[in-house]
C-alpha cells in the first residue's frame, strides 16, 4: 500500500475542518472515538473493514450505490421514505446515517452497542402498508438484512472499482467481518461471504422496482452540499459513478436513463479522486483516531 498523503497545511487544514463538521455538524450530538483509551471496536483494526471505511470519497459513492439497491424494494423505500426526514432535511440526515456508519465500525464497542440498540427501537416503530398493498415493519429480518448487504455490496464495490483493488479472499472476509454487527442490527440472514451477497442480490432482483422516489433521491444526492465548495462540481459525478457500480442490468431495470450514467472520461477522474483519498491522512477522521485510541500510529492504515 502507498505511504500516506498530506496536503499542503491550508489544505489540509480545511478538508480536516470540513470532514470533522460534516459527521458533527455544530449543535448536534459529538462522539469522541479516541476515548476510552483502549477499547477495542466492534470490527478489530486490522480488518478490511477499517481500510475500507477509511475513504470518503469511496463511502460516498457505495452510500449512493447502497440507498438505490434499498430504495428500490418497496417495503425498504416506504419504510425508509415516509418514515424519515430525508425529503426535507437531506443533509441532516446523511451526516447522522454516516456517523452511525462510523461508529459502528471503529467506535468503542460498549458505545457501538448503545448506539445500535437506539436504532433497533427507533426501527421498532416503523411499519406501515406500502402503496401495492404490501404490509412491512422495519425491524423484518428479511428486510435489515437486504439493508446490510446492500450497504456492504455498495462500500465494497464502490472501493475495488474507483481505489484499489481487493481479491476473493480480502473480499470473503469483508463480508464476514460485518456478520456479527449486521446480527447486534437485527440482520440475522446478512451474507457472510461475496458469493452469498450476489446469490442475496439475485434473488431479490424480481421484487425491485423503478420509482419515483429513485429519481428524487438521485437528484437530492447531486445536488445537495455534501462536499467542501471546491469539490461540488464533482459531485454529480460521484452520483454518476454510485450508478455505474450497480449490478449488472439493475439501472436499465429501475429505468435510470443515460443522463444519470458516467462518461468514460469521468472514470479515471473518479478513480483518481478515490485513489488520492484512500492516501490521504485525515487526522480528524474516525479511522485516525480510533487508531489512536487503541495506541496505534496515526498512519497505521495507511503503510
């Protein structure tokens, strides 16, 4: 793996700044991952796990990846759509659903837990009847754990197209790792394996359905500030790039036109973006600091 990459001090000061106010934005909740020293998270450090999160552009390109594959079976996207913020506070939202992603994967487990434990009763709440007729709950198992592997497909693929690519082994233990997290969610059925996620992905392929909502979402998603000013132009690429990685024939499926689809010339921009990201050292960043809590080096993921 490359050394690790800083930027020049202004630079970097203000990428620092605004990774650290976008998943504690002021006035809402702040979590401290460097305490209690020593704690070890749910996800040990030398997984793949933690080299994966680590990337933000990446993250948000599988986020993007993931939320279409969810809101694209009509239980999820009623449940996600009609029982959320997410229409009307977007950006909310996305830095809450990040710092839980965050926590969950390097925050101390005793505060993962709690955390998961809050959004299992939070989820305990939700059901409804989706507009077919169909009746769902959020806390289905079948359902959370179509969330979980919709979310590892979309972190795992967004990171070996556009950073660096993983084998079947790295990748078998990806999934793996995620099994007992995904079970503490509820997700008891989540793949433990790349072959149980696409088997996963193949049998839900009849039940997804093109919406409305799809395409509401995609346009949120380019057109909110979820990245530093200089990077907004970007940012539609990025969504771009979240749709190209879907699985094969899902797009034309859910009926998203070339409009949404990445150029070819956008590809080496994105894989560019995603390869500087994965070098470089974001000392605010949840991956840093969390490494600091266990008494490793602050490049640790990085050498």
């Amino acid at each position: 793996m490359s050394k690790a990459l800083t930027l020049p001090a202004p630079v970097q000061r203000s990428i620092e700044d605004f990774a650290a106010g976008f998943l504690m934005p002021e006035g809402a909740p702040t979590f401290d991952f460097t305490r209690p020293g020593g704690e070890p998270a749910l996800v040990p450090a030398d997984s793949v796990s933690w080299r994966i999160f680590k990337n933000p552009v990446t993250m948000f390109i599988g986020g993007v990846a993931a939320v279409l594959l969810e809101l694209a079976e009509p239980r999820v996207r009623h449940g996600v759509w009609d029982h959320s913020n997410f229409r009307t506070e977007p950006l909310k939202r996305l830095q809450r659903t990040g710092l839980a992603a965050m926590v969950t994967i390097y925050g101390p487990g005793s505060a993962s837990r709690a955390m998961i434990a809050g959004v299992n009763a939070m989820h305990a709440r939700v059901s409804g009847t989706t507009s077919g007729g169909i009746p769902y709950r959020a806390d289905e198992p079948r359902l959370l754990d179509w969330v979980q592997a919709t979310a590892a497909f979309g972190f795992l693929e967004a990171y070996c197209c556009y950073a660096r690519t993983l084998g079947t082994a790295e990748r078998d233990l990806y999934y793996s790792e995620a099994v007992p997290v995904a079970a503490l969610y509820g997700a008891t059925g989540a793949p433990a394996s790349q072959a149980e996620a696409l088997a996963l992905l193949r049998r839900m392929r009849p039940k997804l359905e093109p919406s409305a909502t799809l395409f509401e979402f995609l346009a949120i998603m380019r057109e909110m500030p979820a990245l530093p000013a200089a990077g907004r132009p970007a940012q539609a690429m990025l969504v771009r790039a979240a749709v190209a990685i879907l699985p094969h024939g899902i797009a034309e499926l859910l009926r998203i036109g070339p409009e949404w689809r990445l150029r070819s010339w956008e590809r080496p921009l994105v894989r560019t973006l995603a390869r500087s990201a994965d070098r470089l050292l974001l000392r605010s960043s949840p991956a840093v600091q969390s490494c600091l809590r266990l008494g490793l080096a602050e490049n640790h993921l990085y050498t």
